[in-house]
C-alpha cells in the first residue's frame, strides 16, 4: 500500500512528480449528473499556479486541467473523474548537484531511507507540486458542493507570516484578492511584501506561515463519533499538505489557556434553530458539525530549499554542504491558501455523501429536530 488516496465515499488519488511528464489525480464518487467542465476547475488552478508574483517560485507552468474520463456531454457520469495536468516548465538540471547529497528539511533522506530510491528532481511526489493535483479534485468537489449544499461558501487566507500576524480589527474580506498573500489585512499585506522582498533578495531565506480556513453554511449533523469525526477528517486533510507541521479546528492550543465559562458557546433559540454566542467549537462538537462555520488552521513550516550554505551528508555518509538552487517560494504557504480551500471542499463533500448514506438527510436537515 503506497496511500496516495483520502477520502471515503468521495475518494481522491493523487499520481505523477514534479519534474515527470505530468501529474493529477482521480476523482472517484462524484455524484452523477453535476456540471463538470475543464472551463469550471481551471480557476481554482490558476489562484494555486505558480510564477503569477515575485513572492512565488518563478516556474512557469499554465497548469492548465485536462479531463480524461468521467464526464459525458458536460455533466459527470458517476464513475471515475480522471484528471491530468501537464508539466512544461521543468528544470532538473538545477537539481544535478544534490543527486548525491539530501537537503535539510525536505524528504531526501526519509524517502531514501525508506525506499531505497528517490526522484532527487525537485522532490518528486513529496514536492508541493503535487498540491495542484489536489486543487483539481477540489475544484470537482465545489462543482458537487454547489448541487448538494448551494449556499457553502469556503474562504481561505493568510493570518501570519513568520512573527508578522493580521490585525483582526482590520480584517476585510475584500482584500483577499487583493494582494500576493491572500491577506485580510491591508497594512499587514504591505507589511509582508516588504520583509519578504528583503527576505529573498537580501537574507536568501524563506519564512513559515498560518493559513485559516473557514467554510460558511455548513449543514449541520455532518460527521460521526468516535473514527469518523469531521474534525478527524478535516485535521488529517490538512496534515497531508506538503510543509505543513500542525493543525488547529476552532480555539485550537489556545483553548488550553481558557476556563470553562469562557470555552463554551452558550446556545439560544433563534427563529430559524439554534444560534450560538460564540465559535470556540470551530463549527464541530463531538466530530459532528453544528451549522456553525467550520474554522480550520494550518501552519505551513518555512521553504527548506534555501541559498544560504547548510551542513549535511551524502548518500555514503560524507559530511558536506549544500546550497539548494533553482525556483522556490520563500513563503509557500501563499500557495497552499487554494489548496487548504481544496481539502475543505473535498471533505466536506465526502461527509455529506456518508451522511446521506447512513441517515438517508439531506445537506441541511437533520434527524433530531429541535423545537417542534
């Protein structure tokens, strides 16, 4: 087993490398009869695509989607959605000098530890590069959301880079699309672009960041205890992004620093159902989904592959240095905004396809109904 699938009902399987001839994914159980085109995916292909500003990687790849299987006169057809995304830009040779020796902070070491062979060409499958695969599942998923759940809406931003976090009192939806950093705040925006211009021109280094994902009108009753919770699903799908090295669903770590009292979000009544005086929950209670916003966070560790000289070994165990060249993003968690808002899509969708399976609901109602 090589565990390149996630998902349950709504089951997706990444393939291909960075430096191979292409990569993508297939797409198994979207529901048939959903409006599936090569036009609807491409968009979320192209906020992912890299080489668009001077604070990503310079590679120049159209990422353009091709569907191979799975659609019939536009619509889906319930079997399998194969996706496939051509590279075009690759550059192996500027990879030719560290062949022999593994790069601190990538995958080199464990994936030649554990294999015995490694694609040293940019990675291979451990290179971010893979994510575009997932953001052309998501983009499939969302086209589904939009048929089984029309007013899910989800949003992905940066809160922090480095020590450098937002000012939620400044915080405007609108500018998200705005800038390089898919940032709410528009002074910290103007912020970030200073220090990571500095950062890669003058100091040749890379800096980590916090990504938040929210999606808007959930329904509630999704998920299940105690293996199939969303908030279980939701963590690993995030924890696979390629640099991420931790995850958060609503309050987070700093929910160990609340009482009670103040951790609780007290129910009332209101006239379309239960509301909430706060979202400390995040949106989940018990694995199960409230109707509240699912808010999800991910932090993204700083690019490994760095011009500042590190010390490591080769593959016969010589002590040497490294200088990893070639076109890399000093803050790749600007990138992995889409892809987060992928792996939301994804498993959101998968967890209303087993909640239809288990309860016969519908996205929205629920067994239990309060207050008849």
């Amino acid at each position: 087993m090589s565990l390149n699938s996630f998902g349950h009902l709504f089951r997706v399987t990444t393939w291909g490398e960075s430096h191979g001839p292409a990569l993508g994914a297939t797409v198994d159980g979207c529901p048939p009869g959903v409006p599936v085109t090569e036009a609807q995916i491409q968009p979320w292909l192209d906020r992912r695509r890299p080489g668009q500003s001077k604070a990503t990687t310079q590679r120049k790849e159209p990422d353009a989607v091709e569907i191979l299987s799975g659609t019939f006169e536009g619509v889906s057809t319930g079997t399998p959605i194969q996706l496939m995304i051509r590279n075009t830009d690759q550059r192996s040779k500027d990879y030719g000098e560290i062949a022999e020796k593994f790069r601190p902070g990538h995958a080199d070491i464990t994936y030649w530890q554990k294999y015995g062979i490694r694609d040293y060409r940019g990675g291979g499958r451990s290179s971010a590069r893979e994510t575009a695969a997932r953001v052309a599942a998501g983009g499939v998923a969302r086209l589904a959301l939009a048929e089984l759940a029309p007013g899910l809406e989800i949003s992905g931003y940066m809160v922090q880079m480095g020590e450098k976090k937002i000012d939620r009192a400044r915080f405007d939806a609108g500018e998200i699309a705005r800038n390089d950093f898919w940032c709410p705040d528009p002074v910290m925006a103007q912020d970030w672009a200073e220090y990571l211009d500095w950062l890669r021109k003058d100091d040749h280094n890379s800096v980590g960041a916090v990504i938040e994902v929210v999606a808007k009108a959930v329904p509630p009753g999704l998920g299940a205890p105690v293996y199939g919770k969303l908030d279980t699903d939701l963590a690993a799908a995030m924890m696979s992004i390629n640099a991420v090295k931790g995850v958060e669903i609503g309050e987070g770590m700093a929910a160990a620093a609340l009482t009670g009292r103040d951790n609780a979000d007290e129910i009332f009544m209101g006239p379309g159902g239960p509301q909430y005086s706060s979202n400390h929950a995040g949106g989940i209670l018990g694995g199960i989904s409230t109707g509240q916003e699912v808010v999800v966070r991910f932090a993204v560790k700083p690019t490994s592959s760095i011009l500042t000289p590190r010390r490591t070994i080769t593959r016969t165990g010589e002590e040497t240095e490294i200088v990893t060249k070639g076109r890399h993003d000093p803050c790749v968690g600007i990138r992995a905004v889409p892809v987060g808002e992928a792996m939301m899509a994804c498993v959101l969708l998968d967890h209303i396809l087993l909640n239809r399976g288990q309860t016969g609901s519908a996205p929205g109602e629920t067994r239990g109904r309060i207050g008849e």
